[in-house]
C-alpha cells in the first residue's frame, strides 16, 4: 500500500484547567519534552560502625541529589522554562547495615528541544563524577533517556485553523493559558510534520469536571467534545 502524503496534522487534548466551551490554539512551544532517568549507586556493603571499611552508596547518591539541582540551575540557560524533580530514593534496610546500593530516579521537563539532550549529559556526568569520587559507580536504567521531546506548533498551522474556528464558532471559543509542563506523545508526529495541538476545556464545576489528570477524581464535561469536533474540522478545511 502506498503512503497518503501528509502536509501537516493537527490534534486536541483536552485539559482540566480550561473550562468547557473553550480551545486554546497558540503557536510556539505548548507541552514540554521529558529526560526521565533511574540511577543505581553502587558501592560495598558493611556494618554502619566501621564506615571506613564499606564504600558507602548512601552519601554519593545523596550529594548527588543536591548536586544534580545545582548543575542544572547553573550551567543550563537561565531563560530557558525547565524543571527538575527528584520523585524516588532508595536504599538500606536496617539502621545500622551499610548498603551496597543506592537507587534514585526522576525527571526533567523543558521547552526547547536542545535542551533535552543536554540536561541528560549534565545528568550522566555528575552521577558518574561524583561516585567514583566516593570509591563508588553507577549504573542507569534503561529509560534513562529522553523520552519525549517538546509539543512545538506550527505559526501557520495555529492562525490558519484558529481563523477557521472563529468563523464557525465565534471568537469567544479560544481561550488563553499558558505552558503546560506535561508530556504528550504527538511531539513525535511534530518531528516530521509542521502540525499543532490545541487544548481542549473540559472542566465544569457544575458537573463536578475539572480534577487534575491522572487521578480518580478526574472527569470530562463531554458537551465540550463538539467544539473539539468543530476544531478538528476547521483543520480539514481551512
């Protein structure tokens, strides 16, 4: 079968933190790229009384931790929008048995696509660097990587859809809001093709909808899916 020639593409996610009724179409960077990393500390188990005769995975992975926060703020462009979380840390079993391993994972989120890669970089050297100065090594999980990178839309694509929608639906439809720090798979659509995705509004207290993402609260205020429709179809035909 041959392939359908594709000139751009066009997608909608709906958002919580929008209300029902409203779509935002906003040229530029719109959801962030993620660098998401696991790192194993590995050093040499022993009794917590003689410290000197284990090499102690705890300390290197806890400077890490504060040294990973610190590179990043500094040697990373201060007008670039990144974050930076550390969400697991693990070691040990008892309180006085030094382990052999220490795990830490997390990620990073950003808006430019060099940025990823760099922030990786950044990451490997200082785990590696400040283990082997503590007589330990790393190890990475496989995902530590760059996962995804930033959802960036296209300046046409957006003025040309947006125009179509107001004519359809009337320029009280889009809605205004900011970066929106979550990762979205359609970047990767975005790599080959100029293309945009829009936020789609589904919150109504009314309802009860408008609980964060990813959580059991969650709901859609479905009445919100025909202006998606609506948007989809100012894509097609604009």
């Amino acid at each position: 079968m041959s392939e359908y020639p594709i000139d751009d593409c066009f997608a909608l996610h709906v958002y919580n933190d929008m209300p029902a009724g409203k779509i935002n179409l906003v040229s530029g960077p719109r959801m962030a790229g993620a660098v998401c990393f696991g790192v194993h500390v590995i050093g040499k188990s022993g009794h917590g009384s003689r410290p000197d005769l284990a090499k102690n995975p705890v300390i290197p992975a806890s400077h890490i931790v504060c040294e990973l926060d610190s590179a990043l703020q500094n040697q990373m462009n201060a007008e670039e929008t990144l974050t930076f979380s550390i969400c697991v840390q693990k070691a040990g079993e008892i309180w006085n048995a030094i382990p052999d391993e220490a795990f830490f994972s997390g990620t990073s989120r950003y808006f430019s696509r060099p940025a990823g890669e760099k922030v990786l970089a950044l990451i490997k050297k200082t785990c590696t660097n400040v283990a082997d100065v503590h007589g330990c090594r790393v190890e990475f999980e496989p995902y530590t990587k760059v996962l995804m990178e930033p959802v960036i839309n296209d300046q046409e694509v957006v003025e040309e859809t947006a125009q179509k929608l107001t004519q359809m639906c009337g320029p009280q439809v889009l809605g205004e809001h900011g970066l929106w720090f979550a990762s979205e798979t359609f970047c990767k659509y975005l790599n080959k093709y100029p293309g945009a995705l829009g936020f789609l509004g589904i919150a109504n207290p009314d309802l009860g909808s408008g609980a964060a993402h990813h959580n059991s609260r969650f709901d859609v205020d479905e009445s919100a899916l025909l202006l998606g429709v609506c948007a989809e179809l100012s894509f097609a035909l604009r």
